[in-house]
C-alpha cells in the first residue's frame, strides 16, 4: 500500500502539470446511492458549513440519507437559516446547530464536551472551517496571526480532543472517518520563516515574516498537512481514520469575499478554472465514503492518494515537520494534546 509520505513528489511545473489536469481535465463525479449506499442512521459532523463547500457537502450527505447532522458554526442565525435549507435535501434527518469559535480554545473545548456528552454515536467528521484573510490581523484570544491560528493550530487542536470522542463513539470495526480540509496550494509556499526559532510566534509579527496573504493561506496548509501525517502514525487506523483532501480551486467558497477593487476583479478572472461548488465538495464526500484505511494520514486529490507538498520530502522538510510537531503540542499543552495522542495507543 502506498501512502501519500511514500509517493514521488508533484511535478515542478505545478501550473502546467498539476493546475491544468486538476481544473481542465479531471471530472469529479457528484456522489449517488449506487456508489456509496445509503446513510441511514449515521452521524456527521460539519464545521464552516453554513455557507460554500461546507453547506454543500452537507447537503450531499443529507441525499445520501444520513440522519443526524451537526452544523458547526460561528454564527448561530446563519446556522439556523443554512440548516432550514438543509432539511430540504432530507426531510427526515436531525440537522443540530452548535456554535464553535476557532479563534476560540475555549469554544473548542466547549464543542468536543458537547460532542462528548450529547451525541450517542459519530460516523464522520469534515473539519472544513478555515479562513483566507487579505489583510494582517492577530486573534484576540491568543495573539497569533488569525490564519496559522484558525487553519493550523485550532484545527490541530479540534482534532486531538476529538480523537477519543470519535473512537469510544464509532461502531466497533467500522472506524470513524475524520477528514480534514487541505489544499494543495501548500505546495506553492516558500515558507521563509522556516529556519526561525521558535517558528510559530514569527508568524505573528510583520517584521519578521513578511505579510503576503496568499503565502499565508498556502503556509498554514502547509504546518497543518506536515502536522497531520505525523499524527496519523501515533494513531491507529482500527481507531480513527484520518486523512485530509484538497477540493481543488473552487467558485463560491467564500475566501475571497474580503477581496475588492483589483483584487477582486483578478479573483473573478482565476475563478474561470474554477470547478462548481457541488463538485469541489464532492471531493469531501469522496474522502469520508470512498476511502478507508489505506487513505489514513494521507492527502487526497481529485479523489485520489496524491503526494504531500514537496516541502516534506527535504531533508529542511523533515527538520521543519519535528519543529511544528514540537511547538504546535507545546502551544497546546493547556488541553493536555500529549497525553491524549498517548492514550489513543
């Protein structure tokens, strides 16, 4: 079995050789009952769904029958009003809305304590929130950079405490499937601030690492792909199946919504590559229903085991991996992140 760690790197030309298959020649196909069977009596977990690839891939499960649904969201009454649209898709089905915060931690805690003592059982989860902001801003809570701090270290902080909350919630020998949001775009990051130490902290002063919102963007894609793929080899996959995916370049995801004037005139005109909403968030689906095992701790693209960014396959690559692992835990260390990931041995 090859893993996405073991595979070759992407092509250097990534516009000529991965771009352009990716938004030109690849046709994802929309899920169907035929492909992946009814949902019926299981229980999923959306965060960011309210509105874009989130919404989307919600509504996709709800057609595929699922029957239990937790709208993760900031805003309870745009929560509310997606969930009355979502019910259409399955009239049937238990939409929830629970608020969650990632610029939070407490807001975090606060939702894997109700996951924890609210739902009976858990089938999947997307960790879809994230964010892509175009200008310099600091999180109130923490004081880190608001794109590292919700795309990284949150995301990495929501998946550890869910781990055991997913495992002890799973049916027995049909592992939860916990599938995290990535983008390829972690393959374009120079990351210049690699060499700093410490290395997180430098991303929230200008000085030290220069603001470029797109660079931003693709780093923090970058920490957290790095971070996952060597978490995933302190869990087992009986346990939980974790494993991230990259929608591809997507229309109406929303983030570029912040972008004006030139920008959002330059936005449009990428945008024509673009693939539909429904089909990036079929990518979703794929990496909860169409993969097991074998995709665990890998990214996923065009609904296939693809390769991590190049950046992990250099020997500064490995260096920086131990670096994030080390900081992003001890950045956690008021959850007790640690003792978690040992107890899931």
């Amino acid at each position: 079995m090859v893993t996405s760690k073991d595979m070759a790197p992407l092509s250097e030309n990534f516009w000529r050789d991965v771009f352009w298959n990716n938004q030109f020649k690849v046709k994802i196909e929309l899920p169907t009952l035929s492909k992946f069977g009814s949902l019926n009596g299981k229980v999923a977990i959306i965060t960011g769904a309210n509105s874009g690839l989130g919404f989307e891939s919600a509504k996709q499960l709800l057609t595929l029958g699922l029957s239990h649904l937790v709208l993760a969201v900031r805003s309870n009454l745009k929560g509310k009003a997606a969930a009355s649209q979502l019910s259409m898709a399955n009239p049937t089905a238990t939409i929830e809305v629970w608020l969650l915060d990632m610029e939070s931690y407490d807001s975090i805690q606060a939702f894997v304590q109700k996951c924890k003592t609210e739902l009976s059982s858990i089938d999947y989860t997307i960790l879809n929130a994230g964010l892509s902001p175009l200008n310099f801003s600091t999180s109130l809570s923490t004081g880190h950079e608001t794109t590292i701090q919700v795309n990284h270290i949150s995301t990495v902080l929501l998946t550890i405490l869910l781990l055991p909350v997913l495992k002890a919630k799973s049916i027995k020998g049909y592992p939860a499937r916990l599938t995290v949001i990535n983008s390829v775009t972690a393959h374009l990051a120079k990351f210049p601030n690699r060499n700093q130490r410490p290395l997180l902290p430098s991303f929230d002063d200008t000085k030290i690492t220069p603001w470029d919102p797109q660079e931003r963007y693709g780093v923090s894609k970058l920490l957290c792909q790095l971070f996952l793929v060597e978490l995933a080899q302190h869990i087992s996959a009986d346990d939980v199946i974790i494993n991230m995916v990259d929608p591809g370049l997507t229309k109406g995801t929303g983030l570029a919504r912040d972008a004006k004037g030139v920008m959002r005139v330059a936005v449009k005109i990428f945008n024509m590559a673009a693939r539909p909403v429904d089909r990036g968030a079929a990518t979703y689906v794929d990496a909860l229903l169409g993969h097991g095992k074998e995709s665990h701790g890998c990214f996923l693209m065009n609904t296939d085991i693809s390769p991590l960014a190049g950046f992990f396959y250099s020997g500064e690559g490995k260096a920086a991996s131990t670096r994030i692992w080390e900081e992003t835990l001890n950045e956690l260390s008021f959850a007790q992140v640690k003792e978690i990931i040992a107890s899931m041995k």
